[in-house]
C-alpha cells in the first residue's frame, strides 16, 4: 500500500512538470517565424539593387518585377519606351537603370 502511494506522489509530480514545458515552448515560436519573414523581405529586395537590367520570367508581372527589383513601375514605363504591360514576354530584358 505504501509503494502504491509513492508511485501515485511521484506520478502527479511529473505529471505536473511536463505542462510547464509545453507552455514555455509555445511562446519562442512565434518571434522566430516573424524574425525569419523579415529577413527573407530585405534579401529579395536587394538581390537586385546593383544591376542594370531584369530578364522577365514566365508569369511575371511589371508590379511584381516592381517590388522584386525595388524600381517603381513608373521608372519601369519610363526606361523602357514601348513596353506594353499585359504583353510582357519570358526571356525579354527590362532596364532597370
């Protein structure tokens, strides 16, 4: 009966500790994956800062190209006299300078 009890004690004693960690492991989640979408962000951006032109792919969009490369779709018309935006072509060059 005595070991019966102790089995019971030291049960509800682990029991109890292993709800503490799962709540403690809850909360870190969360600030990494915001961490690491920011960061992801900033390298797209300038992945494209220092060239002078963009090769368009297959479903690219002049306001996707605008926010991949960081040159307002504006300065895009501007650079590129005669680009037609619903006709934009895979493998067509786009100045970005």
């Amino acid at each position: 009966m005595v070991a019966m009890a102790g089995f019971l004690v030291a049960f509800l004693i682990v029991l109890g500790n292993s709800g503490s960690k799962d709540s403690a492991g809850s909360q870190t989640t969360p600030s990494r994956t915001t961490t690491s979408t920011t960061g992801s962000t900033n390298t797209s951006t300038s992945k494209f800062a220092h060239r002078h032109t963009y090769t368009i792919k297959s479903g690219d969009t002049l306001g996707a190209i605008a926010i991949k490369t960081g040159v307002s779709v504006a300065t895009l018309e501007e650079l590129n006299p005669g680009l037609d935006p619903q006709g934009l072509v895979a493998g067509q060059r786009l100045k970005l300078r």
